[in-house]
C-alpha cells in the first residue's frame, strides 16, 4: 500500500473541514480527504446564515441565553459560551479577510431566525449563505502551498495502535488504489448522517460514515438520539426533499393547515418563530390532526418584490416545481436534517483517542444539547474547527509502527448490495425512527437492523460492503439511544413519556465493547 505522512489530517471538506484545514497549515503539512468533490457537502447546502452577535443592541450573553433554551438542558455551558464569544471574532475575522456578507446603505443585514431573540443572522448571497461561506474557504484553502487534497477518496479504517491515533487508511477512486495516509494528528469533519432517512434536506454523501468510523476505532460517541427535523422542506410526491430556508419565516411567512388557518400562534409565543423542535412537532402533529401529507407556507400577505430579492434562489428553485413562492400556498412537511449528537469532543475537538479529534456536524461539543439553535451550525465550524486544529498542532509522533492492513476492494457487483440495504435502513428510520417514537416502534426497527447487520458483516472486505456496515450501525446507535431516553426532550420525542425527566438530564454515551454510560452535564 502506498503511504503518505503529514502533520496533520483533515477529513471532509464542508465549513469544519475547511477551516481545520486552513487553520492546520500554518503549523505544518497537512491532507485534506474527501470522498467527493471539494464542494460536496451540508455547508455548501446551507441557505440559511450565521449567526453572531455583532449588533450594537446585541451581546454573546443574548445569544448563549437563546442557544441554552433551544438546547432543552443539554447544552454544556463553557461550550456555549466559546461558541458565543469566539463566535463572533471568528466572523469578523472572516470580513477583515474579505468574506463578502450582505449589506445595506454599507451596514451588515441582518436577519431573524426561529428561537432568536435578536437580529443576528447574517447571509451572503441572500439564500445562498453556505455556498459563498464554503467556496470563500475553499478559495483560501486552495491557496496555502502546505495543503494537499484528496478529491473522491474515502476513508475506510482509523489506524489506531494502543488508543492512539497513526493515521488513515483510503481507497483512492480514481485510481482504485488502497493509501495509508500517516500524521500524529487526524480531524474527523465528515459532516451529518441524515441521508440514512428517506426524507431529508442532506446531499447523498451524508451517511454518518465518520461516527462509525470514530465507533469502531474506539471513540466514544453520545446523543446519538437527538436527531433535528427541519420544520419547513418541500413536500411534493416522488421528490426528493427541498430545504426551505428558516430565514424565510424569519421574514415573516405562516404556517397554515389545510383550511387556511394559522397553527402556530395558539402553540407558542414566538409562533412560526419557535425553535426548531417545537415547530417541526406541531407541523406533525397538524398533518395527523388534518390527515394530510403537508402543511402549507405562505407568503402571500409579503412584499413580493422583497422576497424575490432577499430568496432569490429558492424562488428559482421552486419555480421549477410549478410554485411561485409569493403567491401560492407550498406544500411542506419537516424533513431529516441535522445531527445534534455525534463523537464526543472536548473543548478543543479532542476525542478519548490521543491524535484524533473532531469538529463540525460529527461532532457532539455539547454545544447544541438536545436541540440545534438555527444558524449556529456554520458558527460552530467555524469556531470548533479553528481550536481543533489548533490543538492537533500540538501533538507530537507516538512514534509506533502502523501494522500490515488488509486492502478494500471496490467492486461494482457489491453496488446494488449496498443500494439495497440503504434503501431499507432509510424506510425503516423514516418508518420507525422519525419525529415521534415509541418503544414497540423502536424494538421492530432495532432486531431488523441486527437482521441486515449480521448479513452485511458476514461479508468480504469491500468499500460498498463497509458503507452498509456502516449506515446501519449508526442507526442501530440512534435506535439504541431513543430507546434508553424514556422522556421527551429537543429532538428526541417518545409518545409514552410525553414530557422532560430530570433524571435524563444527561448524555447517553456509547463506546464500542463497554457497556452504555449516562453521563452527567459538566459543572
């Protein structure tokens, strides 16, 4: 097998993986893995924003208070507060860069969004915030001589050697070669796992394949159960899910049941605007009561000129569907978003794994608890990726031998296998694990993914055959962790236990081998 050293690794290319990989160079050489194309990811995805408090009326304080109610309890306070504070010199560092965010009369716009007592959402090419932020980085990224990337190279084994992380081993497509990539320091940025649901707003790449990576090298992982629905994606039969931006109720647009009348005001204070929990429950919770597919968006009572402006690209977009977005009712329902959970970090990215480390959406900081407050997500990349790489620059070689691995093959037979699998385990989640969950529900899902499991890992060494491996262990975790939380909290809703325990104010951790741990919040 070929071999390849560095200083660092980075794997992933949305925004965590991108600015690990910026920030990495300047303390060495560094890898930057991709299983895709560079701009394949949940970040280049993200219509929403930023958010950041930078307005004059505005304070961190404001923002950790907003995030640590979304979080339903689960937040970790000393996290909030760097995500906060650091938050906000990480954005302005981008302008003094040159990151271009929208502006007005020469001042920042800044927009509203779902559980935000302020203003503080910033956006840059209106709707198409994740686009410029990613390729802004990528473009930096690009330019620093200390950084090589591995486009359509997928990981398939951490090398750990006595809890210590040595490096990586990939299968390259594009040459169909197995390469060993050796550093003292590996940053997992891998991003989401919801395409491992049938409806969902994430690119096909997002599978959960880091968690299980991180799993089966020996990292702990923990609330794997808090999965985020967002409230509001395009319901159309036979089409894939299309996100329809938070910003957009931001703006002032209703949520309507199938006679026309708005739901939200008698649910919630902050009615469309409640966090994004809340909203994604009570869309539920209309369609079951209307015994309809959809709920409806409308716009209708806004500025038409405005909206087309401000959404410029999801006006397109759903003018392509046959909707013009001021003037019809769209049909919606939530769909599989984000993952709150994921392996368990330290404040700087740090695993119980000596060199490997974690930021973005795999990780689990403690930062979004049981519930992600909108618009954080970017924040978090930004901030957790700087301090990961940071402290991956300070790890010195174990100096321990990589041993004899065996190769991955990658055969087009094994395709379909694959294929077949995920579909099921997507129908199953979809079916079984979805916005409201029972115990009987759960135990079909869970001995139907021990079926496929054993099925899949009686097979041979193959790329396809590790990716089936690998979705349906992650939703065997989520099972597992909806099962033991036997209360309703953020992301995870049980109709037996309908409201939040105090005794589940904790996380539920898994580590491979040991047995499940229930771990108090930090003080």
């Amino acid at each position: 097998m070929q071999k390849k050293s560095f200083d660092i690794i980075v794997v992933g290319s949305g925004l965590a993986g991108l600015t690990a990989a910026y920030h990495a160079s300047k303390n060495g050489s560094v890898a930057l893995i991709t299983k895709s194309q560079l701009d394949t990811s949940n970040s280049y995805y993200a219509q929403g924003g930023i958010a950041g408090a930078i307005s004059a009326d505005d304070s961190p304080d404001l923002h950790a208070h907003d995030t640590l109610v979304a979080g339903r309890g689960l937040c970790e306070q000393d996290a909030v507060d760097i995500l906060v504070r650091e938050g906000k010199e990480r954005i302005l560092d981008l302008i003094q860069m040159g990151m271009q965010f929208d502006k007005k009369d020469g001042e920042l716009v800044l927009g509203l969004e779902g559980g935000h007592c302020k203003r503080r959402i910033l956006h840059a090419g209106g709707d198409a915030t994740g686009k410029e932020l990613t390729c802004f980085m990528m473009r930096q990224v690009v330019e620093q001589q200390k950084i090589e990337i591995f486009e359509y190279t997928a990981v398939t084994r951490l090398i750990v050697v006595n809890g210590i992380c040595l490096g990586v081993q990939a299968i390259d497509f594009v040459r169909g070669e197995n390469v060993i990539f050796e550093a003292p320091a590996c940053i997992l940025a891998t991003g989401g796992l919801s395409r491992i649901f049938s409806r969902t707003t994430n690119p096909h790449t997002a599978t959960g394949d880091g968690i299980s990576l991180a799993y089966d090298a020996g990292a702990k992982v923990e609330d794997m159960e808090f999965i985020q629905f967002h409230p509001s994606a395009l319901c159309i039969e036979n089409q894939d899910a299309f996100l329809i931006s938070e910003a957009v109720r931001g703006e002032g647009a209703w949520l309507l049941n199938k006679n026309g009348d708005r739901f939200m005001t008698d649910i919630h204070p902050l009615a469309e605007l409640a966090p994004r929990d809340v909203v994604a429950f009570s869309i539920y919770q209309q369609m079951k009561k209307d015994q309809s597919p959809n709920v409806f968006l409308s716009l209708k009572h806004l500025d038409p000129e405005k909206i087309k402006k401000r959404f410029s690209n999801i006006y397109t977009k759903l003018a392509s569907f046959g909707y013009d977005m001021t003037s019809d009712l769209l049909p919606i329902a939530p769909a599989a978003h984000y993952m709150v959970g994921g392996i368990k970090t330290g404040l700087h990215g740090e695993t119980n794994i000596q060199g490997l480390f974690a930021c973005g959406e795999v990780a689990s900081t403690g930062v979004m608890g049981a519930n992600r407050l909108a618009s954080n997500s970017l924040l978090e990349c930004l901030v957790f990726g700087k301090r990961a790489s940071e402290r991956a620059a300070t790890i010195v070689p174990s100096g321990l031998a990589i041993p004899e691995l065996e190769t991955y093959t990658n055969k087009v037979e094994y395709e379909e296998f694959y294929l077949q699998i995920k579909n099921e385990v997507a129908d199953l989640m979809s079916g079984h694990v979805g916005i409201v969950r029972n115990e009987h529900e759960l135990e079909k899902a869970l001995n139907r993914f021990e079926e496929i499991r054993a099925k899949v890992d009686s097979r041979t060494l193959d790329y396809n055959i590790l990716k089936a491996h690998q979705i349906v262990e992650i939703c065997e975790l989520i099972t597992r962790s909806a099962l033991l939380r036997k209360e309703s909290r953020g992301g995870h809703i049980r109709e037996e236990f309908k409201q939040e325990s105090p005794d589940f104010r904790l996380h539920i951790v898994f580590q491979k081998g040991e047995k499940t741990a229930y771990i108090p919040l930090r003080k």
